[in-house]
C-alpha cells in the first residue's frame, strides 16, 4: 500500500514541466495534488486501469513497462524525479497503455486529470512543454520500433548500450553509467532474453569497449560504440 504525505511545493519546484511557475501557482497546484510514497517494486500505475490522474515523480526512479500473456518482460524506459507520468491517459480519456513501477523509494504527486487540463490551458510555457514531451515520446517509439523491426539482437544491445552511455557521465571517449544496468534490464528493454544480454556485453569487453568499477559500468571506447551502432543501420 502506498502512504500518503502532506503537499510541499518544494517538490514541485524539480518538476521540468512545472519550471517557473509562481510560487502562488505552485501552491495552489500542491493543494490540487494527492501526495503519495511508494516501496520498491510497487505498482504505480496498473496497464489498462480505469483512473486518469498524472503523476509528478517527486523522488525516486519509475519505469514504464508491461507484461505480455506469456509472462514477458518489455520495458519502454525509466523515468526520474522531474518527470510525469500518466499525462497520456488524462488527455485521451483511454486506458493506461503500460505499468509504471517503483524502482526504489518514490515520491509521487498526483494531479486529477481536469486540473492538469486546465493547467495546459491557462499556462502556455506549460502547454508547449507538454507538446515536446509528447513529440519526444514519438520519437523515441518510432526509433525502437524500427530498431525492433529492422536490427538483430546484438545490435539492439550495442544500440541501448549507447542510448545509456549518452544519458550516463561522459568523459571524451568514456562513459559512466551509474547504477550498473542489470542485464535483464538491457533484455527487456531490448525484446530479448537476458542470456544473450550477458554473452554480447562479455564479447565487448573482451574487445575493450566495455569496463566495471564498484555500482558502474563503464563504456570505454564510446566512438568504437558509436560506429557499430551506424553500421548496423546502414
């Protein structure tokens, strides 16, 4: 069970749709708000659930994923503090399109789907941000949709290996990707299973382009990784 917790707009104040608004503004958008905690591993969001809030990830890391009839993990990306999630339902009126679940201890303000329409209404700064999420989301859905159809395994690893190596702490041809990813993290984010996970990223490091230090892992020749991810798309 999540546990509820009294409103502060000093979460809001991290939230990246939420940049610049008044302190007034961020008030009243707190007291809108259900302000909830949840464990790890609990379920935050329930695919094809009847509610339609958004939620405003206070703390704490989510991720987005679902399960198909078989029992088969497929995770579309994880999400931090700063961000939202549920915004699509609330627009459509339609169904939760995947589980959002707690990764470690999460904070989450929940904001009823009205009051977040008539948030993009009467805030334009607000309503544009909204718009580019949305345009960013397809983006990203068009490229692992093509990545799915058209590349092999080994290539949607060395693909998702970059996409976090990029995300991670860059240092000319170095990448740090804190926390290490779990290799059956990488399998459902890539449509496979975790043993080829584990036997591509044994080959890399073998070749030099990946490392590990204590909580990390370490790309260590992010150009090479770079060019087996251009050759593999043309």
């Amino acid at each position: 069970m999540s546990t509820e917790v009294q409103p502060s707009i000093l979460g809001l104040r991290g939230i990246q749709l939420l940049d610049g608004l008044s302190t007034e503004r961020l008030e009243a958008l707190a007291r809108e708000c259900a302000w909830r905690r949840y464990e790890p591993g609990q379920l935050i969001i329930s695919r094809n659930g009847p509610e339609r809030e958004v939620y405003l990830i206070i703390g704490g890391r989510v991720r987005i994923t679902f399960y198909s009839a078989a029992g088969r993990q497929v995770t579309f990306r994880d999400e931090e503090a700063g961000a939202i999630l549920g915004d699509v339902a609330a627009v459509d009126d339609g169904p939760r399109s995947a589980d959002a679940v707690a990764l470690d201890a999460v904070l989450i303000a929940s904001l009823p789907p009205a009051n977040f329409k008539r948030l993009l209404q009467q805030e334009p700064v607000v309503a544009e941000r909204f718009m580019r999420r949305l345009t960013g989301l397809i983006r990203l859905l068009s490229e692992r949709v093509i990545e799915l159809s058209t590349l092999g395994v080994q290539h949607r690893i060395h693909a998702e290996l970059l996409r976090l190596a990029r995300l991670g702490a860059v240092d000319g041809n170095v990448a740090r990707v804190a926390p290490a990813p779990k290799h059956a993290d990488i399998a459902s984010q890539v449509s496979t299973y975790r043993e080829q996970v584990t036997r591509e990223m044994s080959a890399l490091t073998k070749a030099g382009l990946l490392g590990k230090e204590p909580g990390a892992l370490l790309i260590t020749d992010l150009s090479r990784l770079e060019q087996l991810v251009v050759e593999s798309r043309t």
